[in-house]
C-alpha cells in the first residue's frame, strides 16, 4: 500500500507541471503587464517599462516558465502583483471557508442523496420514487447561480431569515451550502438509485434472500456494500470539485474564498496568485482522488489483494 501511495504521489508531479504550463502560458496571452498592475494606472510610462524589465516580463514565454519552475523547486511561488505579499498567505487566510463550505456541502448531499436513493432503488415505482426522481432531475439540471439568487431573494431578502452575504457567522454559510448541496445531493440520489437497482438483481443477492437473510441485511450490507464504488467516486469527485468550483456561489453571497480570489487575481493578470491558486487546487484535488483510490481496498478485499502485491 505505501509502494502504492508513493508511486501516486510522483505521478502527481507531470500533472502539476502540464496544469502549471497551460495555466502560466493561458495567463502570459492575456492582455496587461505586471508594472501597470503594481504601480497603478497613473505611473509614467518609463516606470512601468524599467519594473517589467525588473520581473523578466519582456521574457520569451519558456525562459519566464523556466524561472517559475526553478522559484516552486526553492519553495518561492511568488509575491503576488496586486496585495505585495507572499501568494499563500492569502490562499491560506481564505481557504477555510471554501474548506468549510465544501465539506458542510458533501455532507448533506451524502446524508439526504444516498439514503433516498437506496429507499427508492428498493421501493422502485413508488411515489417516493417518482417523486425523488423528479426533484433529482430538477435540482441536477438548475445552474447554482440561479438557486443561490432565488434563495437569496426568498429567505434574506423577503423574509428577511437569513443573512445575504459575508462569512461572519455560521448563519452566513446556511445558503451558499444548501446551494452546493443539493445540487450534489440529486447526483447521489439518481447515481445511488441506479447502482443499487444493479445490485439487488444480481444472483447473489437472490441467493442471500433464499437462504432467509433478513431483508435489511441484504440491502444495508450485501447490496450497499458492493454498489458503493461508484457512489464513492462520485462522492470524492464532487468534493473535489466544490474546492475549486465554488467561485459562483461564493461570488454570489460575497463570500471570501479561494473561488473568489482565483477570479479577481485573473481580472488582474495577478500571475503569480493565480498559478499558486490553480496548483493548491489542482493539488487538493489529486489527494482527494488518492483517498478515493485507498478507500477502495476497505471496501473491495480484491482490490486491497492487489495493493498489497
């Protein structure tokens, strides 16, 4: 298993290189330089030529990533244009309300998708099951956008419940996480539904209700336990998805997150924020896949075999 992890992790080092080459290549094509950005708009001409000259901006486009690649081999990512500070002083101030608003979300998709999908597998043409099918398709195709401002204009606006923006206090998260958790929870829920349908017509699950395996048993351990694969995958993909894809949600209730200070670093050509941004991302995303793969051989005894060897 630690040969197995080890060899993860390297293979974790040309993805972060190819994403780190796209994304600084992407930025360079964009228009505006970095003197403009740090010395503002009113600097002289000759100021903001001699500060592009100072950072190797005028550059050919491999010798500026050559000299990125060897700062992130001494450990320096880079001071950001914009705030003239260290890229992950900012990265880490704000990504614990994208962490909290990630995980808060995963949760209660897992809690309210994967429960009622199994009852519905079980339960097949019933009205829960028509019911959960139709409110899964509805909330699965709704853009995230457009719940958060309806929700917004329900329950802060017009009822005036809850708060509309800003991150001070655990009210401030109930909307942003609802507005990522069901969403997620309707993928769960059909992703469940139609794994578990897979499951308990298999042989031997029929032949676990020939022996007189109770009802419960069979469902909750046999079937469950081999239909939880896919649900796993979908369930670490999710997550790893709302760490780096919360930019609208927190965008539309002015929350203070990573999402946020990725989309205002690229309006600002803030190169340097940016790629340290993009690379935490990319990172986190690689180790939640690595855990997914792990949590695969406590789940499959085939599998933990192969890890093993």
């Amino acid at each position: 298993m630690l040969r197995y992890v080890l060899k993860r992790l390297l293979l974790m080092i040309p993805v972060l290189i190819g994403v780190s080459f796209i994304v600084f290549t992407i930025m360079s094509m964009t228009p505006g330089d970095p003197g403009t950005i740090i010395l503002g708009n009113n600097a002289t001409k000759e100021a903001v030529e001699e500060m592009n000259r100072q950072l190797g901006y005028y550059d050919p486009l491999l010798v500026k990533y050559g000299r990125y690649l060897l700062g992130i081999v001494q450990g320096d990512f880079g001071t950001s244009y914009r705030s003239n500070t260290p890229v992950f002083t900012e990265i880490f101030a704000r990504f614990p309300n994208t962490l909290i608003l990630a995980s808060c979300a995963i949760v209660i998709s897992v809690i309210i998708g994967v429960p009622i999908g199994i009852i519905s597998a079980v339960k097949q043409y019933s009205v829960l099951d028509y019911v959960g099918t139709v409110v899964a398709m509805f909330l699965a195709s709704v853009p995230q956008f457009w719940l958060g401002l309806v929700s917004l204009l329900i329950f802060a606006v017009n009822l005036n419940l809850l708060p509309s923006t800003g991150n001070e206090s655990w009210e401030n998260y109930i909307l942003p996480v609802l507005t990522l958790a069901l969403p997620c929870a309707a993928k769960n829920l059909r992703l469940t539904r139609s794994t578990m349908l897979e499951t308990i017509r298999a042989d031997y699950i029929r032949t676990a209700k020939a022996k007189g395996v109770p009802p419960k048993k069979v469902i909750w351990k046999h079937a469950l336990q081999n239909a939880l694969m896919p649900i796993i995958t979908n369930i670490g993909i999710n997550f790893g998805t709302l760490l780096g894809g919360t930019v609208v949600v927190e965008s539309v209730f002015g929350m203070q997150g990573v999402g946020t200070l990725t989309m205002t670093s690229i309006r600002m050509k803030d190169i340097p924020q940016v790629m340290a941004s993009v690379l935490f991302l990319a990172f986190t995303y690689s180790i939640m896949m690595l855990v997914i793969d792990i949590a695969y051989a406590y789940i499959d005894p085939r599998i933990k075999a192969r890890y093993v060897r």
